[in-house]
C-alpha cells in the first residue's frame, strides 16, 4: 500500500529545507531540530512522527556532523536512526530513504582511485564509525523483512540553505585565505543540493532500489585547486566582489599533524570541527556514481561552476556575503 506522505527528518537543515520544497506537491510531516521537541533519541517523538503513517515514505536527512563530544555522533546517528526505523517500521512506513556520508569508506589509497559501492567500509573517526554503524542498522531491518530501506552516501554538499561554515569557505576564498594544503591536486567529490534531493526521489520510487547502497554526487570529482579557483573567479567577475588573488598554502605534514591530534582528541572523547576539517584537506574523496545513474536513473544536472554560481547568488541576495 503506497501512501503520498513524506516524512522528513532534518527539515530545517540544509538538505531537508531544500527537500521539502522539492515536495511542495505533497503532504509532508517533518521533524526539525532538537531543542524545538525534535529529538531522535527520544522514543516518543520519532514513535509520534510515524503514527498513522502506513504506507509513506520516511526520507531521513538528520544527523550530527560536527558535535562537541564524540559520544553524540552515536547517539543521534545510530540510536536515533535506530528509535526512528523501529517506528517507522512499527507504523507500517513503506520505505525509508536514508543520508549516511562519504566517512565510513575513509579517503581514497590513491590520487586516481575512486569509491563505489563495493568498496570496503574503512571509517574516518568517530563521524565515520557512526554512519558505518548506522549502515550496518539499516542495513539489518532491510534484511529482516521490517521496511524496505535504501541508503544514499552523498560527499561535500554545496549550494543553497548553506550553513555558515560554507559561507566561511567562500569569505576566506574572497580574503585570500583559502585553504590549500600540499599542492591542491587532490580530488573530491561533491554534490549540488538539487543533484542530491534528485536522488532522494529517485530512491523513494524505484523498485529495484530496495535494500540498496548508493553514491550520490556530481559528475564528475574536482581538485581542490579547482573549486577555490572557481569560486574566487565567479565572486570576482559575475558578482563583482574582488578577491585578494592569494591562498592559504600549508604542507601536506600540516593535514597530518591534524590528523593525529584529531585521534587524540576523538579518544578522549573531544570533537574539534576545524581540527578535523584540517585533517582531510590534503585527501582524496572521490566516488563513482555509476550504479546510482544505471539502477537509478540518476543524472546530475549541475555542476560546480553553475551550482557555486546559484550558492553565492543566495548568500548575496541575504546579506551574508558582502565586499570586505
């Protein structure tokens, strides 16, 4: 039995905002953030979410990526997921579309290596372990026989509805501090926001899809040096923002140095957001969409230069992106 309803979690966060206008059409119960009586870990409120729902779909886009403590990565990430697939299945959901990451695979062995769905779990910290542990939980009620699951592994994401830390990237593009460490070759990929919730409906509706993992992410990876460029040019020409033409350039032993006080901190139980983000930025995470665009249907539209145009745009038009 199919029912409209989608259900949302992480409404009102960058990729659920942008997925609930996508289904403007349709009913949509949403779940947003914690302190407004939005909590996963509570049984009660994902159990008041799924009532009534049978035969909707669950689409499941909230998480926790940059927390204080490495405790709550699993306590949102996994024993949320999990308080809210044993409602969903309890209420009779159809299927649950579920966002997990780029981190439980780690960083390519290589600079010409990519991702697909074969490759082996290799988690990048405690974020990592957690979206591995949260496959690994889907993965078991899709094999149970309790709701039918698909799984969606998009990297970076980029455009509107951004965070203030992607609008920090581009301010720090504009004042010449863009981070580039080691010589700037090394690919990831991305995923524009509208390629993502495409792949969030294709998922929802093709049959084939179930009980099935994805990448989800551009065409094609881009190199560090790349992006920057990118994004420093379109301020500068089509928004005519000057940009101090200079970057941030650390060695590569600096991502290292990162990483290894990352480790410590994570085994003490820290979380340091710029600590970690410094310890992938001289690594390659780059994938393979080809299952998603042959099982799916999957065909990104945007690519970097159009989708970083469309975020800046955004960012402008709100007043949060100004001249120096």
């Amino acid at each position: 039995m199919k029912n409209d309803l989608a259900i949302v979690t992480g409404a009102a966060g960058w990729l659920g905002k942008s997925l609930v206008q996508a289904l403007a059409d349709r009913p949509v119960r949403a779940l947003g953030l914690p302190e407004a009586d939005g909590d996963l870990r509570n049984p009660e409120v994902t159990e008041r979410l799924c009532e009534g729902a049978r035969g909707a779909t669950l689409f499941h886009t909230a998480g926790v990526v940059h927390p204080k403590r490495v405790r709550d990565f699993f306590e949102v990430n996994v024993r949320g997921t999990e308080n809210l697939l044993r409602a969903a299945a309890k209420a009779g959901v159809r299927r649950a579309v579920v966002v997990s990451s780029n981190s439980p695979v780690g960083t390519n062995p290589s600079p010409d290596h990519a991702f697909d769905e074969a490759s082996p779990y290799a988690p990048y910290m405690g974020y990592g372990r957690s979206k591995m542990l949260m496959e690994q939980l889907v993965q078991g009620f899709s094999e149970r026989g309790e709701i039918e699951t698909v799984i969606l592994r998009p990297p970076w994401f980029y455009g509107p509805n951004q965070p203030p830390r992607q609008t920090l990237f581009f301010e720090m593009i504009r004042d010449g501090k863009g981070p580039v460490v080691g010589a700037g070759e090394n690919r990831r990929s991305m995923v524009y926001i509208d390629n993502l919730v495409q792949g969030l409906l294709l998922a929802e509706r093709t049959e084939r899809a179930r009980g099935e993992t994805y990448w989800i992410a551009d065409e094609r990876p881009y190199t560090m040096n790349e992006i920057l460029d990118t994004v420093e040019r379109l301020l500068e020409e089509e928004f005519l923002i000057p940009c101090a033409h200079r970057r941030l350039r650390l060695p590569g032993i600096a991502s290292d140095v990162a990483w290894l006080v990352d480790w410590s901190l994570q085994k003490a139980g820290l979380y340091h957001q710029k600590v970690h983000v410094l310890s992938e930025m001289n690594k390659s995470i780059a994938c393979s969409i080809d299952k998603a665009k042959r099982e799916l249907g999957y065909r990104p539209e945007i690519a970097l230069e159009e989708g970083m145009r469309r975020s800046i745009a955004w960012c402008i038009e709100r007043g949060e992106l100004r001249l120096r």
